[in-house]
C-alpha cells in the first residue's frame, strides 16, 4: 500500500477494529487526510503524540518498506479504555507492518534532546506528523518547545504535518462538540486531580500558524476537512461534558474558585442545551470540523 491506494479496511483489520463498528471511521479520517499529505515511500516520520496508533499504522503503510515511524508519546501505557496504549501498541508492533514502526514513550522534548547528545550521526526525519495530539498537550508552551527543538533533527526540506480540530462547527449538530471542548480545557485550567482528559489545551489554526512561523515553517497548503458523518468524537466529548464526572470536577473547582466554577458551570448547561437544540439525543451530536496543514522549512 501506499499514500495512493491506501485501504482503509485493510488498515482498520490490522488495528483489530470491528469494520462495522463506529471506529472504522477513525480509520476513513485518518486514510482521507494522509492521502492528501502526499507523504512517499521511504520517508522517516516523526510522530507525536500517537496514543494508540491509528494514525500510526497508517503511516506505516503510506512510508512504504523503506520508511520508517518513530511515534513518541509520553502517555502511560495502562492508559486507554476499552484498550490500553499498551495493549494496542503491542498488537501493532505485531502486525505485517510492525516492523516499520518504533514506539517510544518518551516526552517529545526530551526524546529530541536525548539525540542531540548522541554520540553518533545526528538522526533527521523527513516528516513530522501531529494527528489530533496538540489538544492532549498540558500547555500551549509545550508545542513551541517542540518545534525549538525539532530543529537539529529534520532534513533542510522536512515537511510538518497537521491535524487538529478547527474550532469550527460544520452543522448545528457540531455546536456541542465545540462547546465540550472549550468547557474540558477551563476544567483542565482548574487544576482538580491527576489529569487524562482528552482535551487539554485548547489551541486554534491561527495560534498554530503563528507559532510554527516564529520557528521558521512556511505554510505550504491548507485545508478545513470535514470528517465522516458518523465519526463519534464529538459525541464522546459532549456525553463527557454532561456527565457524572465532569459535574464532580466542576463542583470541586466551584470549592475553591467561585467565579471559575461558576463559569464552568454555565458551561456545562451551554452543552447540555446545544444537545437540547438539536433534538435532545447526544447520540446525534457530530464532530466539528479539522484543520489540515502541511509546512516546510523556510529557505
């Protein structure tokens, strides 16, 4: 297979995902937008921030038998439900495309400082991917840092790669997802516990944009991709918004800080009644639109 004639079936199998089951588009999104990355075989990519892998195996087979994927992730490997970043790392590393790839659990920054103090000729990628991980980040200064220190480590033509939500609701059944997003990363703000939240740091293509021009990348092309009509993130964030837990965070914030639980709270109802405008089933809230872009270093 390669970045032309990727199969997205034959990907999701060697994930293990049910083909009929609702994270096969996971797949579908992930396929559509490295198709449009272009990226050939016989490229080095970094990835960051892989989390389970389902982007990672499937740029293992756009690389080709020549290329290779160092995905780092700093994430705890019992992380994860219904599976663990272990437990799917391992089954990857397994499959007929294991081979192509090198899971490290590492911080980003750190993984790249530790090769600068090699020994040994200094290791450069040609790509470096981020595929929905900016969001997991626990601060906006974490992706910057990166980019600081990716700099002794990409070829003088890499290509960086990425993908993260816009901000941007293609259809009224997207307000939700957009609104459980901004209400996770003011819990986040308050502190409360030893986070694993999905959402973390809330950042926008403009924000991205400007801090990978101060580092020396040029936008080559962008685009706003819509993703698969029933790919469930944004269910999953929103149903998370209204739960149980998040209504316990918010409680514990309101103890400490008043006016910031108060915000979360009326955050929280701005949810819930999205939900209410669209018909009242969560089941029915769609995933805002993704920000896609690819940049090069400037000459």
């Amino acid at each position: 297979m390669t970045a032309y004639d990727l199969d997205v079936d034959a990907i999701a199998s060697m994930y293990g995902c049910d083909l009929k089951s609702e994270y096969r588009t996971q797949f579908e999104h992930r396929v559509n937008i490295i198709k449009a990355w272009n990226i050939p075989p016989g490229s080095r990519v970094l990835e960051i921030g892989p989390g389970q892998g389902d982007c990672t195996i499937v740029l293992a087979a756009a690389v080709g038998e020549r290329g290779h994927v160092d995905a780092v992730d700093p994430a705890p490997l019992d992380y994860g439900s219904p599976v663990t970043l272990g437990e799917s790392q391992a089954r990857l590393s397994a499959s007929p495309l294991g081979h192509r790839i090198n899971f490290i659990r590492a911080s980003p920054s750190d993984y790249l400082s530790n090769l600068t103090k090699l020994d040994e000729p200094v290791l450069t990628y040609t790509h470096v991917v981020l595929f929905h991980s900016l969001w997991y980040f626990a601060s906006p200064s974490v992706f910057p840092t990166i980019l600081r220190n990716l700099q002794a480590h990409v070829t003088s033509d890499a290509t960086l790669c990425i993908a993260e939500y816009a901000l941007q609701a293609g259809s009224l059944n997207a307000v939700p997802h957009v609104l459980a997003a901004l209400a996770q990363t003011v819990l986040e703000a308050g502190g409360i516990g030893e986070s694993q939240r999905n959402v973390r740091t809330v950042v926008g293509p403009g924000w991205v944009k400007e801090e990978t021009q101060k580092e020396g990348w040029v936008v080559r092309d962008e685009m706003v991709v819509i993703p698969p009509k029933n790919m469930a993130d944004g269910r999953w964030e929103a149903e998370s918004a209204v739960g149980d837990e998040f209504q316990k965070g918010v409680e514990e914030v309101a103890e400490r800080d008043e006016p910031l639980g108060g915000v979360l709270k009326g955050m929280r109802e701005a949810v819930r009644m999205a939900i209410v405008v669209i018909g009242g089933c969560v089941r029915d809230v769609e995933t805002m639109n993704v920000w896609s872009a690819t940049m090069q270093r400037g000459k």
